[in-house]
C-alpha cells in the first residue's frame, strides 16, 4: 500500500490550560495557519470560560 499524504486541513484538540484537559476537538488549515490555536473556551469542570491550547490527537 502507498503511504497516504498528509492533506492541509489537520485534526486537532484544545486542552484547558487550567485543568490540563481535553474538552473540545476541531480542525484547522496548515497552509493559513502555521502557529498553534489558542482560543477563549468554556471549560465544565472549571464552570468558567478559560484559555484553550492546541493539542495533538493520539
């Protein structure tokens, strides 16, 4: 089998900075984007809007 190319969009996740979890999951495009996401989320196990970091899905 032929080993497939890596496309432009990327699935990626966004972890909580306070609590260190994985909430949300997402995509993003490589080519607009070259920095990691960092996005203003709600996280439910803080009950408070908290920054969000992307993440690599295993």
């Amino acid at each position: 089998m032929a080993k497939a190319k890596k496309g432009a969009i990327e699935k990626i996740a966004l972890k909580c900075s306070e609590c260190n979890r994985r909430n949300y999951t997402t995509q993003k495009n490589r080519r607009n984007m070259q920095g990691k996401l960092e996005l203003s989320k709600y996280c439910k196990f803080d009950k408070k809007h908290t920054l969000h970091v992307e993440t690599k899905i295993k």
